[in-house]
C-alpha cells in the first residue's frame, strides 16, 4: 500500500474541493516543504491546497487501481 491518494476533509468553500472525497496526490517536495499538497481536484487539473485541507490515505493496490481508471476515464471524456 502506497499513499497516492488524500481524503479532503476542508474546503473553505473552494468549489474545485469536496470534503469527504478521495482525490490523488502528485508529489511536489517544494510545495510540502510550504505546507502546501498537490492534488488533482474535481476540475481535472492539478493544484496547491493547504495541506491541512487533507489526510493521506494507504490504500490496498486494487483500489488504488481502480481510483486510477475512474479518473482516467473521467479526464478522457
């Protein structure tokens, strides 16, 4: 298990975020250096979010994969 993915869990009203949902994490040591995490967010596109906007998550490689092909299929249409 790896952690590539984070649970929102504050948006501060930021229409791109949706507290509750898993969204994957793009390693960026500068940014976490800020305190800030990369994800890619509900428009598609990756951005900075206050880290503490998010909890990283372990999650088993089967549902890791399919998290992956859901959101590869969404940013393909």
């Amino acid at each position: 298990m790896s952690q590539r993915f984070a649970i929102c869990i504050q948006s501060d009203g930021n229409e791109d975020l949706e507290v509750g949902r898993v969204y994957p994490i793009l390693a960026d040591d500068s940014a976490a250096r800020d305190g800030y995490i990369r994800v890619i967010d509900s428009s598609g596109e990756d951005y900075l979010y206050p880290a503490d906007f998010f909890v990283p998550i372990a999650l088993p490689a089967k549902a890791e994969r399919a998290l992956l092909a859901a959101l590869s299929s969404t940013s393909a249409a």
